[in-house]
C-alpha cells in the first residue's frame, strides 16, 4: 500500500512537472536532456550507419530519459546506467551481426593469360571460365598472351598473378 502510494506520488509530481514544460516553462530537466540526446544518436545512426552502435546508445539515452524522468537527482547514477545499457548494447548486437566472410580464391588457382601482362599495368586472364583483370605480383615481368599463371591472392575485382615459369625455375 505504502508503495502504491509512493509511485501514485512519484508519477504525479512527473506528470505536473511535464505539463508546466508544456505550457511554456523551458526548464531543461535531465529527462529531456536525455530525450534530446537519445534522439540525436538514433537519428545520427539512420545518416551515418555505424553498425548499429549509436542506435543502441540512443535507445539506452532514451531508456534513461525514463529513469531521469522518475529520478530526476540522481544523475550520476543516470550516466552509470547509460553506460552500462549502452556497452551491453554494443556487445548484444556486435553478437547478432553477422560476421563478415573474408573473400577466398577455390581451390583451383591456375589461369591463362588473354592478354599481355606488362610490367607494373593491369591485363586480362581467364580464370574458373571467367575474365578477370589481373596485374603481375612482380612489378618489373612481363607476361605474354596465352600463358598459364597462377592465381595468388584477389585484391578487390583484380587477380594477382605470377607466371608458371617463375614457379618451375
């Protein structure tokens, strides 16, 4: 009963505090302060994605608003709380986004060349049935039309190559 009655207190005391912002007092209250920057984040998360962790700090600043909107003189303990609900909020979702699969070339890393290699420039080679750009890892080789190379590594859409004579020899 006593507690009901506290609560019942509490959310009156709120409730008038807000209607007398509303009816043109500007007392910035922390709850507002909170409000205003929970929007902030949340907003700055839909411009500028950052994989969801200004999101997760906004919804914690909004959670806080509630908690300062009900314990308005406790703002260290508010700061502590959005400190806590953020870092948990980062660490939730970093688990729930998925990981990111690092790019590997199959098995098969042999290509023929379709056209010259020159020293240092980009050329084409067929590989796996499909044209790919490709540049020499040896800057000072040429590498002529219809060679066979080897495929090394893949650096974005070009092929890195080297000849099959530089392996043999």
């Amino acid at each position: 009963m006593l507690l009901k009655a506290a609560v019942r207190w509490l959310l009156a005391e709120r409730i008038e505090s807000f209607a007398t912002l509303s009816a043109g007092n500007a007392d910035f209250t922390p709850a507002i302060l909170w409000l205003i920057a929970g929007s902030v984040l949340c907003l700055a998360e839909a411009l500028l994605p950052t994989a969801f962790t200004a999101f997760t700090m906004g919804l914690a600043a909004l959670v806080v608003s509630l908690f300062a909107w009900i314990f308005p003189s406790y703002f260290g303990w508010q700061v502590v709380l959005w400190m806590g609900l953020s870092t948990g909020g980062v660490f939730l979702t970093r688990r729930l986004i998925p990981k990111r699969k690092v790019c590997a070339l199959e098995d098969s890393r042999e290509a023929e060349t379709l056209t010259e290699i020159p020293p240092g420039k980009v050329g084409r080679v067929l590989y796996e049935g499909i044209s790919w750009r490709a540049k020499c890892e040896a800057n000072d080789i040429s590498i002529p039309a219809n060679q066979k190379v080897f495929v090394i590594r893949k650096e974005g859409t070009t092929l890195i190559v080297i000849p099959e004579n530089i392996i043999h020899s």
